[in-house]
C-alpha cells in the first residue's frame, strides 16, 4: 500500500525530454515543426555555442492568444489533432503534444507571442511565457508582431548527465543546422534562414523549385548535376533528384528521404536505392539521393518513434523494391549520362518539381524512360550482318533513326550527331555495358554459344588462378571458356566465346583469371562480378579501330541495353555536347 505515486508533471516531462530531447538539433528541429505547422512563411534560428548557450527561433506563423500559450505548456496539449483516428494521415510535423513541455523541461525557457487576431489590437497584445526547469514562473504581456519566437537558455543545466554528453560546439551546430536543412527541403515555401554565433550559416529564400532550394543549400553545381526520378502513381510513387553515377563519391553523400512532405530515416530504404545504381557504380561509392515516397495517408504510419524520425509503411517490401526500380528508371535515359559544360535549364534535373510541393505535383506516372526517344544509329537488324558483336544478341526495341555519319576519333570514341547534342561514346565502355547485360541474361538462362576451337588453347596458372578458376567453372563456361585441367599447373580451353572479330580469347581469359584472382568489384553478387569482369576483358579496346557498320551496331546495341549512359565501374559510356553549350560558347545564344 502506498508505494506508488503518479509522477509529477515536471517529472514526467523531464523523462519525456531523454525521449524527445537529445541535444540541439532536437530542439531546433521540434521548435522549427512548430513554427511551419503554424503556417509560418519564415523561420529564423539563431544558435550561440552550438545551442549550448542560446537557442531562438522566430516565426511569422498565427501565433497563439493568452490562453493557448499557457495551455501549451501542459503535457499532451496540442491544437493538432482530438482523437486518435484523426492519427492516420495526419499532416502536421506535431500531433503528440510533448515538445514545449519537455523543451522547457531541460532550459530556461521563453515563449514570446502574438496570435493574428490580436496583432492588430492595443501594442501590447502579445504574450511572454517564461519557464525554468518546466515551471512557469511569469506570464506577461508584450508587445510584439503576429508570429512567435521560442528562446531556449541552459539546455539541460538540471540534467547534467546530458549535458556531458553534448558534443563540441561546432558539432552540434552542423546537427541543428541538418535538422533546419531536411524540413527546408520540404517546404519550398518558407524561406529559412540559420545565424551560429551572430553569421549568416544558412540562407533558403522560398524556392520554385526543389533545385534552387538544392542550390541555396549545397551549391548550385550540385543541384545541376542531378537526375529527376518519376516513377509510380497515385497509389505508390517515389519522385526526386538524385546524382548520376560517375559523380558520386565514397563520401559526403546527401541522403534525404520524404514521405508525403515528412522528414524521416531509413537505412532500409538508402540501401534498397544503393541497389538501384547496381553495376553503375563501384563498391563503396555513395551516391546523393532526395527522394519523396507518395503514398494515401493511410499506408504510412507516422507515429512510431517519440521524435517522429521513423515512420512505418504498411507494405514495406514494395516500397523497397520500387525505390530500387525508380532509381534503375531514372538511370536509363540518356539524359542521365554525363554532360559537358553548364547545365542549362531544359534539360536534366532542372525539368523536375514546381511550386511548393518540393518534388513537384501532378503527373505522375511519367516515367517512360527516355531511351524511346532518343535518336540512335544504326538499326536492330543489322545485327544479322553482325560483325562487332555476336550475331545471338537481342538489340533493344526502340524505334532508331540512322545518322548519316558516324566519326570514330583517337581510334576510342564514336562521335555523331543527336536532336539537341553532339554525342561521344567511349567504344570501350559501351561494350562492356553491352556485354554485361548480354553476359547476365546468359548466366541466368542458357548460357552462350560457344565456339569450339580447332587447336585448344594450353594456359599455365598459379595454384590461386587454378582455384578460382575451378570455382568460377560453371560462369566460365555459361560466357563460352570451356575448361579443363590439363594436369600439373596446366588448363586446356576447348571452346571459347566471340564476342567481336578482334577477341584474343586468350588474353582475355588470362585477365579475367587473374581478375577473378585478385577479387576486385567488391559489393556486387557473384554472379554480377563475373559478368562485369568477363564484360570489361571481353571488350573491344581502346585504341581499336572500327567501321562504320561496327560503330552503328555497338551504338544501337548500347542503346537497346537496360542502362545505356554508364559502364559498371561508375563511368560514363556516353557524354554529351548539348547544343545550347555550343551556342553559348559561339555567342550565339
Ligand atoms: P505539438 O506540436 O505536437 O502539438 P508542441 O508541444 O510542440 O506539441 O506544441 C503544443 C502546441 O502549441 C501546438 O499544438 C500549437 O498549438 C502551439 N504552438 C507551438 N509552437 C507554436 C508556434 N510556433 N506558433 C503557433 N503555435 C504554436
Ligand atoms: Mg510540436
């Protein structure tokens, strides 16, 4: 008997705070959600040693009366929702009505507002709400404009275990400034502005579109080098920006996830897009990527984590696997291949969002892939005559216009001309990403027709080539090597592949072997680096000269692959000269 208490509130808030509350950035980022459900048009957040010290942030948003300042205050209090069914699809950042409770909790705590109906009335019809330590110690009026601002002194001078924990200053600044970062790119319409210890950190004046909001927070470069994704429908879509394969990095990657305008974390769904670069890219590279998950509110459940930095999907296998298939369309067309000089406008990313939705609204659905419409040489038939590559390769089924001419230069890239470009092919690359796919398909099903050799090739191996030649037996004779042991440190090949006229099959088998070896292409499956090893020795060389017909079918092989714009090693096949570029250097545009 009598052993348990209801807690009080102070207390209560103070646990909800270890919840809610871990540093900084957990407090702009709650204080920000505020001020943006509020309606707000600007949001300024001051920081003084890393939020350490002082952390303000200021809003023009409906602001609240007397009352309702005192009131939110109160564990629970929210104007958000009144019930819990009005929980699926929500739409505010808040609903759970612990963030000023527990904030002011941990802090000596100001609360200084004005709501819109009272702005207009005698000069001091705002209201301040001071706090220590979660008590409210003196409700005055002020005089202020419509809006509010939140000051937040001494985070956790009452729990000094936290306090300890907090990182250097400069630290937590880049936190709170990420946490101000991922809700600008939410809302385009709101212009944000960040100062650290009285300078300017972080300027995003409201933006039409996600790229110049990309631009105002990273730099205009990066935000001109990404690629649109526009993939699913009403139902299911998954829309965005992300970095073309050849410049991503192994650091320094942006990685932001949206789910109908919300902020959220997903490790999940960061690997499920890794995959969708898959054979574009080398292991360990990281490309950027910003992307917004649609779905009815109803297939998303926002409220599972206390900080609201998770959110469950009902079907979450399918939004892994169309996030992986959005990013693969968005890869395809040729667009996504790399471009000389400044981007321009009309193409690329700059076609993608509008108004304030930031990943743009309406169409969807578009997503066509622009391989259709891009205009090839060559012709699918003339595979039949094939000269360069087998005679069993499928080319793709786009409709192909043939340009008169085809220039092979530094006897390495094939140069011609397209609708709005002149485009240049690495002869190299491109085969490799033509023969990867071929070499896939072929591991996958009925392997290759391979060629039996009137005199067998004899090669001699290291006791490590010999094993991974005998554990690759099987892939080494789906691409055509048929092998065998000759006895001693000796193989004897008795059919190898022909990819193309010039193939020194035993060049290429000893590289492959000692590839294989060696164990490069990390990241990808087994059967994946085998393809990309076999593609990359099994291809035509740089340096190479070709005919007419062999350009005009490698190109309109390249072009009927799943992936054109990018080899397996994250390199461009192809590089485009837009038209515009030449016209803006010539003075003519
Ligand atoms: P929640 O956001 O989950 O509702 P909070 O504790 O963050 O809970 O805020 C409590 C309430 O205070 C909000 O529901 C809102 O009505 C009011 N409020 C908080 N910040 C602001 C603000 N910047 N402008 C106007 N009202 C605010
Ligand atoms: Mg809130």
């Amino acid at each position: 008997m009598g052993r348990i208490y209801v807690l009080p509130s102070v207390v209560a808030d103070q646990i909800a705070a270890g919840e809610v509350i871990e540093r900084p950035a957990s407090v702009v980022k709650e204080l920000v959600e505020n001020a943006l459900d509020a309606g707000s048009s600007t949001v300024s957040v001051e920081l003084e040693d890393g939020g350490r010290t002082l952390i303000r942030v200021s809003d023009d948003g409906c602001g609240m009366d007397r009352d309702d300042a005192v009131k939110a205050m109160d564990r629970h209090a929210t104007s958000k929702i009144r019930s819990s069914a009005e929980l699926i699809g929500v739409a505010t950042y808040g609903f759970r009505g612990e963030a000023l409770p527990a904030i002011a909790s941990v802090s000596r705590f100001e609360l200084e507002t004005c709501a819109a109906s009272d702005a207009e009335g005698p000069a001091e019809a705002g209201t301040r709400v001071s706090a220590k330590g979660g008590r409210i110690e003196a409700v005055q009026p002020v005089a202020r404009t419509r809006g509010t601002s939140v000051t937040v002194r001494g985070l956790f001078f009452n729990t000094p275990a936290r306090r300890k924990f907090l990182r250097s200053s400069r630290s937590e600044t880049r936190a709170a400034v990420d946490a101000v970062t991922v809700l600008a790119l939410a809302r385009l319409d709101v212009t944000f502005s960040v100062t650290c210890d009285g300078r300017s950190t972080l300027e995003a004046p409201h933006a039409a579109t996600i790229i110049d909001r990309i631009a105002s927070l990273f730099g205009r470069r990066t935000a001109e080098g990404l690629i649109p994704v526009e993939w699913g429908d009403a139902s299911l879509s998954v829309r965005g920006l992300i970095q073309r394969p050849a410049d991503a990095k192994t650091s320094g990657r942006k990685a932001y996830l949206f789910v109908n305008d919300r902020p959220f974390k997903d490790p999940f769904l960061i690997r499920a897009a890794e995959n969708g670069y898959r054979a574009t890219i080398p292991s360990g590279v990281r490309p950027s990527v910003f992307l917004e998950i649609g779905v009815p509110g109803d297939r998303v459940d926002v409220n599972v984590h206390p900080a609201k930095l998770q959110v469950r999907f009902r079907d979450r296998m399918l939004v892994e696997r169309s996030v992986e298939e959005a990013i693969r369309s968005a890869l395809r067309p040729v667009d996504a291949a790399a471009v000389l000089g400044s981007p321009s406008s009309d193409r690329g990313a700059a076609r993608a969002g509008g108004g304030s939705a930031p990943f743009g609204s309406g169409s969807r659905g578009d997503f066509a892939g622009g391989v259709g419409s891009v205009p090839v040489p060559g012709d699918a038939d003339s595979a039949s005559t094939g000269t360069l590559l087998e005679p069993s390769a499928a080319a793709g089924t786009m409709s192909m216009q043939r340009p008169d001419r085809l220039l092979q230069v530094f006897n390495t890239y094939i140069v011609f001309e397209t609708d709005d470009a002149v485009t240049v092919v690495d002869q190299h690359a491109a085969h490799e990403r033509v023969l990867y796919e071929r070499v896939m398909e072929q591991l996958r099903g009925q392997g290759n027709v391979a060629q039996r050799l009137l005199l067998p090739l004899t090669l001699e191996l290291q006791t490590d080539e010999l094993e991974a030649v005998g554990n690759h037996r099987d892939l080494l004779s789906a691409v055509g090597f048929e092998v065998d042991d000759f006895g001693g440190r000796s193989i004897v090949v008795h059919a190898v592949p022909n990819p193309h006229p010039r193939f020194d099959a035993r060049r290429c088998l000893e590289e492959l072997v000692a590839d294989l070896t060696g164990g490069r292409l990390g990241g990808l499956n087994r059967l994946e680096r085998f393809a990309a090893t076999y593609a990359c020795r099994a291809a035509v060389m740089a340096g190479q000269a070709l005919d007419q017909e062999e350009m005009r079918e490698l190109v309109a092989r390249l072009f009927g692959c799943a992936l054109p714009p990018h080899d397996v090693h994250g390199r461009p096949t192809i590089v485009q000269l837009p038209k515009h570029e030449l016209e803006r250097r010539f003075g003519r545009a």
